[in-house]
C-alpha cells in the first residue's frame, strides 16, 4: 500500500472524508488522493517521493510555478518581523495601493482571507448599496460555500452530484436567483420577474468550475447592459480568472467594467488571501467608514502581503509573462485538440490562455447542463491514466487545469506523450 492510501486511511478517522476540502478527494475517481510532501516548479511530490508534473498549481496562485524563490524571500523576511499583528500595516497599504492604480475598475480593495469571504462580502455590499436583497448567478458558477450562494453550485458540488447544500435554511437562498450561463434571455426574464429586486449579478466572467466553459461573444457585454438598465451591479468573481487571464482579469480581456470584482488565492501567491473592491462609491460603504459591515481578524496578514506583493509585482512587471502563458496554454491544450481529432475521440477541449480542460463529451460545452454530459466515468480513467503516467490533474471533470510559467515547453511535450499514449490507449 502506498503512504497515500496509508495517510487517508488514518485522515478519515480524524477528518471529515480525510481532507479539509471536498474539492481533494478522489473518491469520485475511485482512489486516495495524493498527499503532497513538496513541491517546486511545474512539480509536486507525493508522500511516496514520487515527482508529479502539476496541472493544480494549488487551483491557480502558483502562476509563477511551485516555490518561487523571489515569493519565498520575501515570505522568510516578512516572518522574521513577526507572524501576524493584528494591527494595520504598510505591506496592506502597498498591495491596495499596486492593485488600484494598476486595475482601473479597482478603485478601493478590502483584504480577506478567502474567496468565500470575498463574495460573500461583495454581495452584502451591493445589497446594501442598492438597498435591494435579490441576487442572480448562474448554474454550474461556484462563488464559494457561504449560504446563499450554494444553489445550483459547481465545483465540489457539481462533482458530488448535488445542486446545493443540507444546513442551509431556504430563507438563506430564497432570493438568490438561477440563470443560465451564456443566455442572456434567462437573465432578462429574471429581472422582468423581479422588478426593482435585484441587487446584483454575480458571474465566473470565464466559468471554471464546471470544467472551463467561455463566455460567449457578447454574454458579458449584455450581462453589462442588463445590469445598468435594471440599477442593478455587476459582480464579475475573478478568484480563478483574476491575475490569471491578464493582470486584470477577464474585465481586462474582454474590456468589460464590472462594479465590483472579487479575488482570491492568487493574491496571495499561496498564502490564504482574498479581496473584493471595486467603484470608491460603493466600497466607502464598508465599515468603518459606512454601514455595510465586513471585518476580519487575520485580514492583511503580513506574510500573505508579503507574498502576494511579490507575486503582483512579478507579474506586472514583467511584461512577457501573460503572452508566456498565452503560447503555453497554446501548445498544451492545442496540442491536446489535435491528438483528440487524431485518435477521434468523443471529447472536447475547453480552453483560454493558461486555464482549460478536457470535456469527455461531443457536445461543445456552452453551459451546466451541457457540462453534465460529460462521461465522468471516462473522466476517471483518464485521470488515474495520466496520474501513473506522472501527471496530475485536479481529480473532476468539472474543475479546471492550471498553467504556470514554470511548465516550459519541454514539460509540455512531456505531457502531451502521456496524453497522446492515453489516446492511444482508449482509442484502439
Ligand atoms: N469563487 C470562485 C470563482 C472560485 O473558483 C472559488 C474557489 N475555487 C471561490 C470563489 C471560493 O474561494 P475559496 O475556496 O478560497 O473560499
């Protein structure tokens, strides 16, 4: 037996289903998960020492690649003047100062501890700016576990089969509202039907939590439009996208001004970071200075600043870095494309930038009920395929695979053997 399979056997008697996030188990796939002892690189290294090539990059923060020395300098020296205060900070001056004059639909940014938290946060604040209490998302969307927002949820829920959460009194999701993803007609009817209700719309401006589904041309624009008509704001959940897709986000890419963004672990570069900001008017509705409160211990930890400075500064600094991840998710996932028409495969590959994934069905994946036509059952096979192969993917269909600058073309070629022997494998 593997030390994996040892350490799980001993976590589930003291952890609920023997990790702390659903999202790490690989019960859907039929195994133990891995448990990582290290990592560096484009690698992590299982409890075994055996070396993976990492397509989870901790779901998105490590976009530098595992360990970035620069990152971790600056992490030991932040910890040799101590771990937390409890007190303001420079470092939290600086980041929100970086951000906001860097992001021009930033105006202020409130530090948290997660991306759960930032939504959370976010949503409280346009429903105090409006000063109205429906929210519409979208199906097969994840905004974090906090109550109102686990309806119709991807990620670990759409894994478990399950459209939201026992525990969460139906008062708590009464006025969170369903649409579906990439119609702009579920969104107009919602707001027909509640007139002068809706707070806000909250989006995956790229999903990525039902595996990766793109927003189609003009959803975003007209999700813009419809929130303006109707007073309502517009909440663009950049935790995946944010940093990722350009150092603005999805807004960036696709030229769209949200009212409020939130970000999560990328923030951080590792370290357990959120944040929401967005128009100064709204934001200066957020306690101390208004009357939407939102608060938080360990916010702006100096350490997960110190981390999450040095990882900005890397990225906006260095101007070849998104079109270095730009070629990357090119090749790997292109190179992907070609070897599923090669070897005529029902499948179909989901991508932009450095995010994709690979859909185990023919269908072109527009939305949540198109996302659960994929096979996960061939899902799982591929997983377990590539994982005794060296590669490692996050463990669902409906999650997304990570790019960071540490997976050079040399690991991509790698990785594209193993799928091609993959292929070969299922298609004889
Ligand atoms: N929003 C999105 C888009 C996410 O993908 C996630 C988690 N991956 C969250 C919110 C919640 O973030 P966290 O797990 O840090 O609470």
């Amino acid at each position: 037996m593997d030390r994996s399979q040892q350490l799980m056997d001993r976590a589930v008697k003291f952890i609920p289903g023997g990790v702390n996030s659903p999202v790490r188990a690989c019960g859907n796939v039929g195994m133990a998960p891995r448990f990582i002892q290290g990592a560096t690189g484009p690698y992590v290294i299982d409890a075994d020492s055996r070396r993976y090539i990492d397509y989870i990059c901790s779901w998105g923060p490590m976009i530098l690649g595992h360990n970035n020395p620069e990152v971790l300098d600056k992490v030991i020296r932040a910890c040799e003047n101590g771990l937390s205060f409890g007190a303001a900070t420079e470092a939290e001056v600086d980041i929100a100062e970086y951000i906001c004059t860097r992001i021009p639909h930033v105006e202020m940014i409130r530090m948290v501890n997660s991306g759960t938290e930032a939504v959370m946060s976010a949503i409280r604040l346009a429903r105090g700016y409006t000063k109205r209490d429906k929210i519409i998302k979208f199906a097969g969307n994840y905004h974090g576990h906090s109550d109102c927002l686990l309806v119709d949820a991807g990620s670990g829920l759409m894994t478990a089969g399950i459209p939201g959460s026992a525990g969460v009194p139906a008062g708590c999701t009464a006025d969170t509202l369903s649409a579906v993803y990439n119609d702009l007609d579920s969104v107009k009817k919602l707001f027909e039907a509640n007139e002068g209700k809706v707070a806000a719309v909250i989006v995956e401006p790229v999903a990525a939590n039902m595996g990766v589904v793109l927003p189609e041309k003009g959803f975003l624009k007209g999700l813009r439009e419809l929130c303006t008509q109707n007073g309502a704001l517009l909440i663009f959940d950049e935790v995946i996208t944010g940093f990722r897709l350009a150092f603005g986000g999805a807004a960036e890419r696709f030229k769209i001004k949200p009212d409020l963004v939130t970000y999560g672990k990328i923030i951080g570069g590792g370290m357990p970071v959120g944040a929401y900001g967005g128009r100064k008017e709204i934001m200066e509705l957020v306690a101390p200075l208004g009357p939407v409160y939102q608060a938080g211990t360990l916010s702006g930890n100096p350490v997960a600043m110190a981390a999450g400075m040095e990882q900005l500064k890397l990225l906006a600094e260095n101007p070849d870095i998104y079109s270095k991840l730009e070629a990357a998710g090119e090749k790997l996932y292109g190179g992907m494309e070609n070897l599923i028409r090669q070897y005529d495969l029902p499948c179909t590959v989901s991508h932009i930038g450095s995010l994709g994934c690979v859909f185990f069905t023919s269908a072109e994946v527009k939305n949540y009920e198109l996302a659960k036509t994929s096979d996960t059952e061939a899902f799982a096979g591929y997983y377990k395929f590539m994982l005794e192969h060296g590669i490692h993917l996050a463990p669902s269909q409906f999650e997304a695979m990570f790019l960071s600058l540490a997976h050079t073309d040399e690991i991509l070629d790698q990785t594209l053997e193993v799928f091609e022997d993959y292929c070969k494998s299922v298609s004889a």
